[in-house]
C-alpha cells in the first residue's frame, strides 16, 4: 500500500466515526435547548394574587399576571374584601379570598393550558362550587338567578353527599345523573330542567376553559323529566276585574296588564323602550332577551290606552321595580280582586297565549305573535284552552 492511499484510507475511517458523532452533539443539544425554552416560558408565566388597601378601609384583590413578556392587571371587583367589623363581615371576607384564590389558580391554568394545549394539574385540584362562584359572578346576562339558582342545588346536592369540594378532576358522568335525580325529586314543573340547562352551561363553560379532560355532559344516557306544573291563567273577564282594581303601583299595573295583551315576558317589558313602539302605526317591534327573536306586533285599543304618551325613543315605556318588587304588588293586587289563583309576572304571557287561542286563533298566528321557535311550545297553550272550554260547556248540563 502506498502512503497517499494508506493516508486517503485514515481519512475515510475518521469521517466515520466523528460524522455521527457530531450529529449526536447537534441532536441532543437541539434537544436541550428545547427543554430550556419550554422552562424558560415556565419561568415567564405567573398569576400572583395581590392585595391593596382603600381608603374606606376596604381591600380590593387583583391578579398580576406575568406571560409572553408582558404584564396585567386584572382587579375582581366582585370580590372586594369589607373593612371588617364583626365576626360575619370577617366570614364573608374568608370566604371571597377562597374564591379569589380559585380565580388565581383558574387563570394560571388557562395560560399554561394555552400555551401547551392540555388540561393542567390547577384545572384537577380546581373545587367545582367555588369556580362556580367565580362564574356567576362574572355572569351578566338577564337568566344569573336562574343561574345562581343551579349553583345553589349543586351545593346542596353535593352537601348531602359529602362531596362539598368536589373537583374537576374527579367530576364524571354517574355523579351528574344523580344530580340530575336530585333536581327532579327537589323541583316541580320544568324547575327541574332549567336548573340542570344552567348547570350544564357552566360545565360546559369549564370544558372550554380546559379545566376538564373530558367533556362528562357527552357520557349522560338519561334526560331530565317532570311533568310541566299547571300555571294558572286570567280570562278577560278577569283581567277586566284586575284593571279596575285598585293597586300600589300604576307603572305595575300597565305593565302587566300590557303584558296580558302582548305576551311579553318580564326581562323583555322591563327594559321596553319607546323606541320598539310606533303609536301611529300602533305596531310593537321587540327582539325577545331570551330566545334572540324578533316579535312584530300590531297593538290594540286597551294596549294603545295602556302605552300613554310616547317618550324619548331612548327611554323606558314602564319605570318597574324588581322582579320580586313587582311580584309582591301584584300578589297582593290580585288578591284584592277576589282572584283566587297563584299569579306572578309569567302568568301574563301564559294569560295571552291561552286566550289567543281560546278565541280561535289559529296555532301557527298565535306561535308568531309569541315568538316561539318551535310550534311545541305553543302546544301548551292550546291545552289550556281546551280546559277552559271543556270547563265552560260543562257548566251548561242539567238534569233530565
């Protein structure tokens, strides 16, 4: 062998023991760096609950937030802290710090969720109820005490059970159907299936968060049942009684009666303003708060003399008090009519819908004007009046 091949040859042997080689340096440094990165974005992501003190002497709790390099702060004004001054003040103050604390814990776990697309270990040890607060109390949409009040059997459902903080870890699909007996044995008529769409809404809500692996609303094999609970209705007669009687409140009182007339529910004549009026064409054009649809009505004498004066298109048709305010005046108001049926505020659309049909309007007519989305709905209705008539031909018989 001559030298330049013997040397060619040494070159060869070295290009393959050292090619490798490198390549495994590069790999694994490669490597390295990557596990840095992911511990330095670790590093750059926080959620610390601070404190700061008012000058009322109150405490408001806010959220400094650490990630992507940038910092925030998000205050939970919901969660102020009273300057305490006895033992039920020092209660409710323990008791909000816990919820702003599940808050921190949420937070951080919606980042870090976000950023490595999986459910965190803070979503597992996160208790249900008190997330649930934290919900609620963000929730600005006209059902929050419908909401509040599916939160409020949750806990009790879970108080009986000895499962008070239960976590979303540990939340599964058995638990949510004994839950859903739960509501079924505790409510009558629909209380049941409302309470349990709530609820169903804020699990729901904690999927979305990644609080949850799983979506355990996707395992449930049984429906909520139970039987709709007869709602009492006013005739016209009635309401002609009612409107002749005399009451606390005259802003109630158009309200409701109007309400009798047009089918509106509470939320939506609450917040009716004139500008969904048009007096010279008397037609009522109303997006319902509830379902999101639009109700296009033609208003007659009793609602034209009910409506008044027109105001600013801006300002409200009815100045009202509370729901619980005006049910109270109207319990009472009902009462001194010699009325004797259970009457609250829904009791006027279910009024409107059954005496529409019991005058013989047709099915489909009387759907619009109510802005169902389902002709199921009105099926109620049409019930109702059947009973009526049933009723009223029956005090026709005589004996032979």
């Amino acid at each position: 062998m001559s030298i330049p091949s013997f040397y060619f040859l040494l070159f060869d042997l070295i290009f393959a023991i050292t090619v490798p080689l490198l390549y495994l340096e590069v790999h694994y440094i490669h490597k390295f760096h990557t596990l840095e990165k992911r511990k330095s974005n670790q590093s750059q992501m926080s959620v610390t609950l601070r404190k700061r003190k008012n000058a009322d002497g109150t405490t408001s709790l806010r959220l400094d937030i650490f990630h992507n390099g940038q910092r925030s702060i998000e205050t939970l004004k919901n969660l102020q802290l009273a300057k305490p001054s006895n033992a039920l003040d020092r209660e409710l103050n323990k008791q909000r710090l816990q919820q702003a604390e599940v808050t921190a814990v949420t937070r951080a776990g919606e980042l870090e969720a976000n950023n490595y697309n999986m459910v965190t270990d803070a979503g597992k040890k996160t208790i249900i109820t008190a997330w649930m607060e934290s919900y609620v109390d963000g929730y600005m949409k006209k059902d929050k005490r419908n909401v509040q009040g599916a939160l409020n059997r949750f806990k009790a459902f879970l108080q009986e059970n000895g499962k008070a903080n239960l976590t979303f870890g540990n939340l599964n699909a058995l638990i949510i159907e004994d839950f859903i007996e739960f509501l079924e044995s505790g409510s009558t008529g629909e209380g049941a299936s409302s309470y349990y769409n709530r609820f169903r809404k804020m699990i729901r809500h904690a999927y979305r968060k990644r609080l949850l692996k799983e979506n355990p609303l996707e395992l449930i094999e049984r429906k909520v049942s139970g039987k709709a609970k007869k709602k009492d209705i006013l005739t016209l007669g009635e309401l002609a009684i009612l409107s002749h009687t005399q009451t606390e409140s005259s802003e109630v009182r158009r309200a409701f009666l109007f309400s009798c007339l047009t089918g509106l529910r509470w939320c939506d004549v609450k917040s009716l303003k004139w500008g969904s009026i048009d007096l010279k064409s008397r037609q009522m054009n109303v997006k319902q708060a509830k379902t999101g649809e639009d109700i296009f009505m033609n208003l007659n004498n009793t609602a034209i003399e009910l409506l008044g004066k027109a105001g600013k298109k801006e300002n409200e048709v009815f100045v009202l008090p509370s729901a619980n305010g005006a049910n109270k005046t109207l319990k009472a108001w009902v009462k001194r009519a010699g009325i004797q049926k259970a009457i609250t505020w829904h009791n006027a659309r279910h009024s409107f819908g059954t005496n529409l049909i019991y005058n013989e309007v047709d099915v489909l007519t009387a759907s619009k004007l109510l802005g169902h989305t389902s002709m199921k709905h009105t099926q109620r209705y049409v019930d109702a009046a059947n009973e009526m008539k049933e009723a009223a031909t029956n005090k026709l018989n005589f004996e032979l």
